[in-house]
C-alpha cells in the first residue's frame, strides 16, 4: 500500500492498524533544538483517546507514546522523529461474525477489491485509529510553530453542530470547549447536546458533525498562488480524515449565496495598521495568507457502524444483512476535533517551512 506519507518539508508517515499491536509514525523534517519530550505529546494525544466519556466509543486505550528515536537529551536532532503507541483493549472477536460480510459505509468492499485482501477486525487499516499517529505529528508541529510564530500563534478547534442541532459561533470561547465532553464552543447549547446525542445513543444509531479549525497568529505570505495554495493544502489535509464529507475556507459553500458587497472583504489603512472588515476568505487570498484568522470548517458522516439492521452484500456476492455490535461512537466527529487541529499544525509547518526557504 503506498501513499501514507503527508507533507512536502514537513512529513510524517504513519503504520499500524486497528487490531494489529500497535500504530505509530516517522516525522522527518523537524526543525533541530525544538524541546520534545513525550509529554507535549501526550497532552495532544489524551484530547483524541477514546473511553472518556459516555459521549465516544468505551473501548481503553491509554494511547501513551513512546519516541524511539530522533530526540537527545530533550531536543530534536533534525532527524527522523519515530513513535509507537500500543494496541491494548483490542476485542477481535465482535468482527469474527462479519468477517465476510461489506460494512455499508465502511471501506470493506473498496479495500478488498483494490487489494484483495482486508484486515475485518475494526477496519484494519483504514480504521480511525490511524488518527492517533497524526496527533502525535501534528503535537510536534504544534511545538515547532510555537517557537517559530511565538505567544501569539495557536490553533483551536471546536464542534459547531451536532447533528441537526448547530449552535451560535458568535459565543466561541476557548475555554468553553476544553470543559465540555462535546468541544462545544457555545456553553449554551451543552446540555440540550448532551440530550440529544444521549437519544442518538440510546436508539443504536448515530449522527454527523462540523467541526470548526481556527488558526491565529499566522504570518503573511504562507501558501503559493497555483499547485500549493494554503487552502487546498488545508482542504486536503482535512479531507484525508477518516469519514469526512466536505471541507468549508472561511464561508465555503455559504459563498455561493452571497454577492459580491456581500462576500468581498474590504480593506482599510490606519496609521501603520491594516484591517479586514470581515472575513469570509477564512484568512486566505489566492492560496496565500493574509495574516487573518485562518477558518476552516469539514463535516464528518454520521458513525457507519449501528446496531440498526441493514442490507448488504458478502465477499461471496450473496444479499445478507448486517448488524455492528461492539464499542462505536454514536458521533464520530467529537473525536476528530484534535484530529483537525493537528492537521492544521502540519500544513501550516510545512507551509512556513517552505516560505522560509523561497523568501526569507
């Protein structure tokens, strides 16, 4: 299987599957003398692991890393930086009777006939657990971008809308979303999420999710006008997630419905000071930065496995029907908050790495 190496100076690959014992990745690109140690990882990583609520899948993975190499006495050497985090609560057994059978909504049917073969047990490899190995990347990117931007620079993401219930961006706080299961932004909306997805749950099934990425403190001048804009770089980046559907810049489709007063983001001059009147480019102007708050925004699919009975076809061509027992997310797109934020962190790394060496 190839391409599973992101980014251009900044990359990283990752390995592993669902089931197997453990996943991990390879960053290469680093910056040297960046302080690194496993706990500026960790805090990433305990953002994503599952089992910490009633909200996520109840499968225990203490997700520690471990960092094999590319660190020496606490900084990076400008090596490839190796990391491992064991498989531990592994339950191969609740795909044992599906091992035959096409997930509707999963990649069994796609993976097995490209490679004609497929790992059943959650997936394999293109199981969201691969997820882990990219927060682990994107923690160290984070790093870099801290040391390089400075106190100014952070990268915050957030769940906007749950399902069919949204709630008012306007009330953002960023404190709100780290003291709530859900990542919600808006602390009015909480407790009537916490009802509904409590229903979704309860009723075996699932719902979808936007998540909301934004990105202060960023430079002018990232991102290049024709194969390497910002945006697509971000929009790629965000769509490789597992289950995403559709990725938003700033107003995205909204743009569609507005005029050209409407959608354009005038500019003004005072003293020595430059300011947008708005921002529905999300910070990007001809795939360039443009020192804006960067706004990114991708909706997730409701959770392909449920307990709900659906038709589907085995590896053997027979009509059947299915039922995915195990541990599940009722809404997997609370998960892929710090998913996006890491992201965000790698493209925006590499981005600055390459202005570096074209322009300064």
């Amino acid at each position: 299987m190839s391409f599973n190496t992101f980014g251009k100076l900044f990359r990283f690959s990752t390995w592993g599957e669902s089931h197997g014992p453990a996943i991990g990745c390879i960053v290469d690109g680093c910056p040297p003398n960046i302080n690194l140690n496993e706990k500026d990882i960790q805090k990433e990583l305990d953002k994503r692991k599952p089992g910490q609520s009633k909200f996520t899948t109840q499968r225990k993975e203490d997700d520690k890393v471990q960092i094999l190499s590319g660190v020496f006495e606490g900084k990076t050497t400008g090596t490839p930086i190796s990391l491992i985090i064991y498989n531990k609560d592994m339950r191969s057994k609740d795909y044992g009777n599906i091992r035959d059978k096409f997930r509707p909504g999963h990649a069994d049917f796609t993976y097995l006939k490209k490679y004609g073969i497929r790992d059943y047990r959650g997936g394999g490899r293109s199981s969201a657990r691969e997820t882990a190995s990219r927060v682990a990347a994107g923690a160290i990117a984070k790093l870099v971008l801290q040391k390089k931007l400075g106190k100014n620079f952070k990268v915050v993401g957030a769940v906007t809308q749950l399902g069919i219930l949204g709630c008012n961006t306007e009330k953002w706080n960023d404190k709100t979303i780290t003291k709530n299961p859900f990542f919600c932004p808006d602390k009015s909306m909480i407790k009537l999420w916490e009802k509904y997805l409590l229903g979704v749950r309860k009723s075996g099934s699932s719902c979808g999710a936007v998540i909301e990425i934004r990105a202060r403190g960023i430079p002018v001048g990232l991102g290049a006008p024709i194969y390497s804009k910002l945006d697509s770089d971000i929009a790629s980046s965000l769509m490789s997630i597992n289950a995403v559907k559709g990725v938003n810049i700033g107003a995205g489709m909204n743009s569609a419905q507005l005029t050209g007063e409407q959608n354009s983001d005038e500019i003004s001059q005072k003293g020595k000071k430059l300011k947008f009147n708005s921002n529905n480019a999300g910070g990007i102007l001809g795939g360039i930065s443009t020192g804006q708050e960067i706004i990114a925004s991708f909706a997730v699919k409701p959770t392909s496995s449920i307990l709900t009975t659906r038709k589907t076809v085995d590896k053997f061509g027979k009509n059947t029907t299915i039922s995915v027992t195990g541990r599940h997310d009722p809404c997997v797109g609370i998960r892929a908050v710090p998913v996006g934020e890491a992201m965000m962190n790698c493209v925006l790394l590499d981005h600055y790495l390459m202005n570096k060496a074209q322009c300064q």
